[in-house]
C-alpha cells in the first residue's frame, strides 16, 4: 500500500526559486492575450517546471506491506536419519497449511542442502506444491553440511516487498563454513531464523573407526605397531549396548593385496583400542586399511564411518615402473635386465593392465613409458588406453610428488602414438607436434559418422566423445573434417586445420540422431573434401551402426586407396552391416573394427588417429647422434653408435629445457631433431629420449659398452633423489579440515638442519594439487598446512632443499566428518536463533517440530513480529511523462482558439428540451407562423402608401425573418405583435431589428460570458 513520497536527490528544489522568474518572463511573452487566459498560462508553465523538478529529484513512492515470506532449510545430510528427513517434509506442509496466510500474500519457499544448497522451489504465494519427493536433491551431496550456504543462499532469495523468516529444521551439525556470521548478517538485514533441531532416535547405535594410526617411515624387516580406535557412542536418551563385530586389518602394495589379521570382537560403549604388530620384507609404499563389520545391524547405523587408512613407506634402493605396449611386450627386455643387474627393482606394467590410483604409483621412484601409444590393440573390443585420469595421476606424481618420468621412443611414441595435445605433453620437455609443413608432412582426417535416428543415446554420446578425442590427438597444422549423414549428407565441420579445437567441440556436439541411413553420399562427400586437400597423409573413418541403402561406397573406397588415400570402417552394433563395412575397410586399405560396446568407439578413434601422425617418425639408417650441449647424463659417455630412427618433436621454448643431443636431421630444423632433452617439472624431472632402446633403431647400442653408463645415468638423473632419509622424520594430523604436516631433522647437532627451506605439494583426491611451505617452529622442526575437506587419499611430497631427499608421505581421510556421530548441536541452533532481527523479535526454537502431530501447540513460523518490510517503487519517469504532456498542453493553450457558439446552441436545446415537451413547441411555431403572416399582409397594406424610398427596405425586410429565423423563433407572441403598418411610431423593420438586438443579448447573459473575453470566444 502507497504510503508516502521520498526524493532521492531533494537539493534539485532549490531550483524552485526560479518561479518568480517564469512568473515574469510569462507576462512579457504573453502580454497579447486576454488577463485570463495569460494567467492561465503562466500557472500551467509553473506546473510544467515543478513536474520537472520533482523528476530530477527523483521521485519515489515507499510501500509498507503486510506480507510474510518463510523460507524453509531441510538438511538433507547423512547424519539425519531418514526417517527424520522424511518427516521434515511433512512438517513443512503441515505448517504451511495451518499457519499461512494466503488473503494476504504469505510466500513459502524450500531449500534443500547437504554439501550445497539447492532451491526445491522458490518463494511463491501459490498453493504448495506436492513435497512427495524432493527433486533438488539430485543437485546435492549429502556427506556434508553446509548450512552456511544454505542461509545465504536463503537471504538471496528474500524479495523486499515482504518481511523475511528463515526457518532452520537440521542438527546444527555443519561440516562446511560457519553460520554464525551469516545469522548475524541476516538479522542485520531484518530477517528472523527459527530453528528446529532434530534429534536422532535413541534406539540407535554406532561403531566408528576413527583412526589408523602407523609409522610413517619403516626399514625393511623392522617390526613395528599398527594400532586401530574404535568408538561405540550410546545415542542421546539410548541404551548402552555393546556391539559385537569383525575387524580385519588389510595391507595392500601396488595391486598386491593382504589380509594381515582378521578377529572377532566385542565393544562396549566408549573407545578401545586394539594392536596389531607387522613387519615389512621389502621396500615399497604400502597401504594400511582397517575394516569392522557388525554381527547385526541394529549395533551400527551407519557403515560410512566404519574404514580407516594410512601409509607406510618403506625405503629400498630404487624401484622403477616400466610401462610397455601389450601388443608388443618384451621389446625392451634388454633395458630391463641391465637396470635389474644395477641393483633396481623393476617392474614391468603393459598397457593393458594400468595403475587406478596415485597409491599406485608411489613405490615408484621413476615411471618409464617405453614406445607405448595412448591406445592399443587390434579390434575393437581389445583396444585399450590411457584414460584421461590416468595421464594426469602420471604428471601429477611428477609435478607435485617429485617421481621421475622418462619417455622412451619408437613408431608409438610422442606424436606418432597419440600423446599430442595431453597432460603428458605439458609435462614433457618437447611438444609432440611439428607446425612447419616444410619439415614435416601435415595430415587430414576425415570423419564420416551416422547420425541416423538409431544413433540416439548412448552410440551418439561416444561417437561425439570419440570424433574430439581423435582431434585433439593430431596437431595444429593438420586438417580435420567431420560430416554427418542420415538419409543426406551433411558437413557439421567443413575440414579445415586444427588451429581452434574449440570450434570443432561446438559443431561436433550439436549431432543429433535422427532420418534414415544412406553412406554412399555421406563418403562421397568426405572423399571429395579430402581432395582439395593439400596434405602428405589422408585417411577417412567411417562409422555406422546399420543397414545402408544401395549405394558403390565400396568403390569409393577404391577409388581413394588408389589416389593414396586410406578408409577405416566402424561397425557399431549387431545390426550393423559389418560385411559391408569389411569391405570398405579393405578396399581403402584401412582397418575394419566391429564393436557392440559404444564405450570402445573413443579409443578406436583414438588408435586410428594414429595413422595422420606417422609423418612424425624419420627413420634413416646410419644416422649418428650429435652432441648439443653438456647434459649431466651425458658425463662419461663418448662414442655413441649410430642409430636408424626418431620421432620428430620441437623443443620448448623455456630456459628450464637442457638438450643434450640431436640428431643430424632435418639439418635446417635442429629444433625438431631433439633426441636427448630433460627438465624440470614442480618436483620431479621429466627426461626424453626419441629414439628407442635397443629394439628397432637402436639395435647397434645392445654390443655398446656404453650402453649401461648412459641409459643408467638417464635414469638416476630423473629419479626421486636418494639421499639419507634416516635423518628425516614426518609426521601428519588431521583436523578442522586441514592437514598438518611436521618434519623433524633428526641429528640436531648438525649445522644444515636448521634454517632449511623447506616446501610441500600434496595431490588431493580431486587430482587438485595444494602446495605449501614448512616454516621453523623449532630447532630441527618444521610445520605447515594445507586445506582437506574431501575424503579420500592425500599424497603429500617435501622438498628439504638442493641435493637432499624428497620426504613422500600419505594422509587418508577415509570418510567426512558428517559421519562421525555426534549429539545435535543445540547450542549452534539456539545461538542462531537467538540473533534479534532489526525492528523484530528474536527467533524461537521449535521443539519436536518433526514429531509432533499437534499444530496448535508448534510455534507458527508465519507470524508476524518482524517489521514491515517496505519497497521503494521509481515515481519520477512518471512524473516527466506528465511533464511532456503538460508542455503538449502548454503550447496547444497558446496557439489554438477555441470558439465556444456551438455550445450556447447545445445549451439552447437541453434547456427546451427540459422546459416542455414538443406539443408546447408546435404551439409555439403555430403562433410565429400567424404573427409573420399578419405582419406580411399589415406590411403589403401599407405599402401603398410609402414612398419609393421605403421600397429596398422592404425587400431587406422580407429577408430578415429567413436569415434570422432562428432567433425569431425564440420571440414571445408579445414581442412580435403588429397592428397593421406602424405601432407607436415604429416601421416593421425598425422593430424587427430591436427584436433580434435583444434575443443577443439574451443569449449573451445566459452564457455568461464577459465582454473582455469577446476576442477569445469570437
């Protein structure tokens, strides 16, 4: 409701002190009209200007309304029984049935929230919606509880037109951020929170694992204590009961695992604590994990919070991961023996069978990725590859945990094998990908890919999945094309190069699947693009997963391999015409691949894109390497043999990149002839060595003495630095979501161990990577921290300074604190409520919101005790629109005269209208008709008896009464009475002039009009 009027900028009044001056500038301006209508004038221009002063204050009308919105928090996290989840749904539609106010506008809104809030639905003063099932829990993760988030994502959806009330139904157990600040900032903004605090039912139990605890470090064949603390928590208002259960204790070293101890066991309420002594027989990063499982269920509600972990690493000489391409194992046996006599260990990996997690790699001192491509395998079905979490776990234990990383060469390497465009390239030293077409030939592939209506889901998913993947592998000088076919062909990326991916992820995923299926004009179209192409390599993949219509694609096919051109097909699906498309693949030279997995299209793609990239391999028997520069790995070695083969690569430009040889072409491109180049990436070191160990191109080397000396020095220089861990000690905590990590330097009589600088990196669960400094807190001690709010594993790598050992160690948060069972946290909850909303009253606390069934005796959430919310509505455009039409009005006053007879005649009628009905007016016209006609033959008579001169106004006389027949028809029978032809001395025209005189002025007093106005109504 309006209430009163506000101006933002009210100092625009002053300018009311120019009246005066209009006043006066208007009488000069005005001075030729009449004395009114000038007044009139100048007062609408007075109007005019204060319209317009008003505008530039910008006027404004402030509203009071007497409207209530409640916003309801549902905490949807785990450590609400769902029992009590559910009943906050019914609470809240009980609530708002009862207490809401719909005559006058209450709005209610629901928020859902557990790691992060979500909007169930808005504020709306519409009937609730049904509250059956809670679609805005799809948004949320419920390990946590961020009430925090919640509120203020409550606060944002307030409107101001309407008091405010947030009502909390949680335990007040939040895990993410701090609602005190946020409660105290909505009270600040007038807003009341009412709490609900639910409690868990006491007939509940709960086992928690809280912790794991083992030695950080340990030396082979030392024994030492694994000890597990276990907690049985008695529920609020519960029964001490004691649980009975298993607990098993698992050890686990790369994809080895254990099962150390396994016992039955009772635990009464509190903590307990059980040991278990193990001892380690070789070097490796082991994983410790702790398991209880209850005998019943009723013993333990909840099963998130029943496994810890911890790490131990064992030092050992040096241990090496060395992955190999499955379809080729065994090429680089003699590598592996000669590291295994220099006292390694070595493990071999095919590409087939990877590592999952970073745990994985941490035995490992360097990984060797030895001439494997991104995917291998020969069908569709065998292909494997390296997933995109998997590269990244490489490069990241390297750039943040300080592993060595050595990438050897081959026909399946860099480039050649896919790896262009990857994490692995930013980690390497060289780019996988020549820019100069002079240099090398760049390639064309062309995609040819059903989009036919069976393409729907899953097959198009992949298919768009796939088509990027194989861009992505090739590189920027190299052209790309994808079309699209149904029943027509259709060019979704005309081929261009690959200089903007971006461009081709927008076009490839607007494919859609649907219309029939015809190849022939789909590879029609490709072949022909593939044409005006001017590339060294074309080859074409075809996809489809159905029965074609007629067509000679086979003979495209044909007709490309003979122009050099190379077709693969995919034959996705059992309906797939795998016969045809085996042809294709075999008249264009290519390979056919038949899979009813969609899954395995992307790494089909990916093993195909291979075939573009080949250019990048240069082999030219004899060819002698060259020295570039001193490299620390090259110390010692001379008289290095030939060698018959690399993969081109173009070093980085970056002052870190140390090239220690090349190769003797391509002459005027040393850039691209890099075979030996190293540097350094966060913590570790990343060396690349082009050419092969020993199996194709370098097969001479195997006879060379300096065979060992070189490939040993390569090694050592990018593993882990050895140094004396014995004089370290590290030790982690974990607590209010951060991690703690304490090194300790042992022998405190020792100069160095003070003052060290000291850094950390650690690799969150997420693959994020949180780097940190250690900071002196005392002699020989070291502290520093970094944030740990996702469960899982943390790897953590610390640098003690140049020359010295990198410490490694692992932290595992094995579940979220919204797991450990807690008592509801009332004291939050009333502090909450107790904030005093400005203008309002403090919050209530609901007891038994969820339970109980009477709502009489709840608090109603929609009372009123808040002040009124009020909202400033914008008056002033308004103002100046009334201001322009005052001006339209101003000039249209001064330059149009309006003449106002018609409205004298109008008025003349109503009047006779009102006097009588129209028998009178007949009467009346009867009597006028006899008058003229006696004063006609009174008027003939006496003609002849006046003179000549009388004659003209005679004649003028018996026009008179025609011209003025109207105003002869308002004369009284006694004004117009003639006796034959004079009356007191008076002729007819003399009277009938006198008549028509005084019918004027009658209509001019009854108009009431003043004279000094004549030559405005005239």
């Amino acid at each position: 409701m309006f209430s009163e009027i506000r101006f933002d900028n009210p100092w625009f009044f002053l300018l009311l002190l120019l009246i005066p001056l209009v006043i006066e500038l208007g009488r000069k301006s005005l001075s030729v009209m009449t004395r009114s209508r000038g007044a009139a004038a100048i007062l609408l221009r007075v109007f005019i200007l204060l319209l317009l002063i008003a505008a530039l204050a910008e006027t404004q009308t402030l509203q009071r309304h007497d409207r209530m919105t409640v916003i309801y928090l549902l905490d949807q996290s785990q450590s609400i029984p769902s029992d009590q989840r559910q009943a906050m749904v019914e609470y809240v539609v009980r609530e708002v049935s009862a207490h809401r106010r719909e005559e006058q506008g209450d709005r209610v809104g629901v928020i859902v929230f557990g790691d992060q809030p979500a909007i169930e639905f808005p504020p709306t003063d519409a009937p609730l919606p049904p509250l059956k099932r809670l679609a805005a829990l799809a948004l949320v993760e419920t390990d946590e509880t961020n009430l925090a988030g919640a509120m203020q994502l409550a606060q944002a959806s307030l409107q101001s037109d309407s008091a405010g009330r947030i009502v909390i139904v949680s335990d007040g157990n939040q895990t993410i951020g701090d609602a005190l600040p946020i409660a105290r900032s909505l009270a600040a903004s007038g807003v009341g929170i009412d709490v609900a605090p639910i409690f868990a039912s006491p007939s509940s139990a709960e086992v928690i694992v809280e912790k794991l605890t083992t030695p950080e470090t340990a030396r082979v064949g030392q024994t030492f204590q694994a000890s597990v603390v276990l907690t049985n928590e008695t529920p609020e208002d519960g029964q001490a009961r004691t649980a009975h259960g298993k607990l098993s204790l698992i050890r686990k070293a790369g994809v080895n695992e254990v099962v150390l101890a396994e016992q039955d066991i009772e635990l009464p309420p509190g903590k307990k604590v059980f040991a278990f002594e193990n001892v380690l027989n070789e070097a490796n990063f082991y994983t410790y994990r702790v398991r209880f499982t209850p005998r019943d269920q009723q013993d333990d509600l909840l099963t998130q919070n029943n496994e810890a972990t911890s790490f131990v690493n064992a030092h050992g000489k040096g241990r090496i991961l060395l992955i190999e391409d499955w379809e080729r194992a065994g090429q680089f046996d003699h590598l592996i023996q000669r590291m295994k006599a220099h006292e390694l260990e070595v493990d071999v990996q095919p590409s087939n069978q990877l590592f999952t997690s970073m745990a994985d790699l941490q035995p490992y001192d360097a990984v060797i990725l030895a001439d494997v491509p991104r995917a291998s395998g020969s069908s569709g079905e065998e292909i494997t590859s390296f997933s995109d979490r998997q590269i990244e776990l490489l490069v990241r234990n390297t750039q943040q945990l300080g592993c060595g990383l050595l990438i050897l060469g081959g026909p399946s390497s860099f480039g050649a094998g896919g790896w262009a465009n990857t994490k692995l390239e930013e980690a390497s030293p060289v780019r996988f990908t020549i820019r100069d077409a002079k240099v090398v030939p760049v390639g064309a592939l062309m995609l040819v890919l059903d989009k036919s209506g069976s393409m729907q889901g899953e097959k198009m998913q992949m298919t768009q999945g796939a088509a990027l993947a194989a861009i992505r592998a090739m590189g920027a000088a190299d052209f790309a094309g994808v079309i699209g076919f149904d029943s027509q062909a259709q060019r979704i990326v005309p081929i261009r190069k690959v200089d903007n991916p971006g461009m081709f992820v927008a076009q490839v995923r607007k494919l859609s699947a649907s219309g029939g299926t015809n190849m022939t004009p789909g590879v029609a179209l490709g072949f022909r693009d593939l044409q005006n192409v001017d590339a060294g390599v074309k080859h074409m993949i075809v996809l489809s997963d159905g029965q074609t219509e007629p067509g000679n694609v086979a003979q495209i096919a044909s007709d490309m391999k003979k122009m050099g051109m190379t077709v693969s097909a995919v034959a996705v699906g059992s309906d797939a015409d795998q016969k045809l498309m085996a042809t294709v693949a075999r008249n264009g030279g290519g390979k056919f691949y038949a899979v009813n997995n969609p899954k395995a299209i992307p790494r089909i793609f990916m093993r195909e894109a291979r075939r573009v990239a080949q250019p990048l391999v240069k082999e030219a028997p004899g060819m002698s390497p060259a020295l570039y520069s001193s490299h620390e790995i090259l110390q010692g070695v001379d008289g290095m043999p030939t060698f018959d083969g690399f993969v081109m690569t173009t070093i980085k430009d970056s002052p870190l990149v140390e090239v220690g040889l090349v190769a003797p072409i391509p002459e005027k491109h040393p850039e691209n002839a890099t075979l030996l180049a190293s540097w350094q990436y966060g913590l570790g070191r990343t060396v690349v060595f082009t050419s092969d160990a020993g199996a194709r191109w370098t097969n001479r080397w195997t006879e060379w003495e300096g065979y060992d000396k070189f490939f040993m020095q390569m090694l050592r220089y990018a593993m882990r630095p050895a140094g004396d861990q014995a004089d370290f000690a590290v030790a982690t905590e974990e607590a209010n979501g951060k991690v703690k990590v304490i090194v300790t330097a042992l022998d405190t009589a020792k100069e160095d161990t003070n003052f060290l600088t000291v850094v950390g990196a650690a690799v969150t669960p997420g693959m994020a990577a949180e780097n940190f400094s250690l900071t002196q807190t005392a002699p020989g001690r070291y502290e520093g921290s970094f944030p740990a709010r996702d469960s899982g594993s943390y790897f953590v790598s610390i640098a003690t300074g140049p020359g010295k050992p990198v410490l490694r160690t692992g932290v595992n948060i094995s579940y979220s604190a919204e797991f450990l069972r807690r008592p509801t946290n009332l004291h939050l909850l009333e502090q909450i409520a107790g904030n005093v909303p400005k203008g309002g009253e403090p919050g209530a606390v609901i007891n038994n919101a969820t339970s109980d069934a009477s709502v009489d005796a709840r608090v109603d959430t929609f009372r009123r005790g808040l002040s009124a919310a009020t909202s400033l509505q914008q008056a002033w455009p308004w103002v100046l629109v009334l201001a322009a039409a005052a001006f339209v009005g101003d000039v249209a006053f001064r330059r149009i005269t309006i003449g106002w007879e018609w409205l004298i005649a109008v008025r003349r009628w109503l009047g006779l209208k009102l006097q009588g009905d129209e028998s009178k007016d007949d009467d009346r016209l009867e009597r006028l008709r006899a008058t003229k006609q006696r004063a006609s033959a009174s008027y003939q008579a006496s003609a002849r008896f006046e003179s000549p001169e009388l004659a003209e106004p005679e004649a003028k006389s018996r026009v008179a009464p025609s011209l003025h027949e109207e105003d002869s028809q308002t004369l009284t029978e006694e004004e117009t009475q003639l006796s034959g032809g004079e009356s007191e001395g008076e002729d007819y025209v003399t009277r009938l002039l006198k008549a028509k005189r005084q019918a004027r002025e009658a209509a001019s007093e009854t108009s009431e009009h003043s004279p000094d106005d004549d030559d405005f109504f005239s």
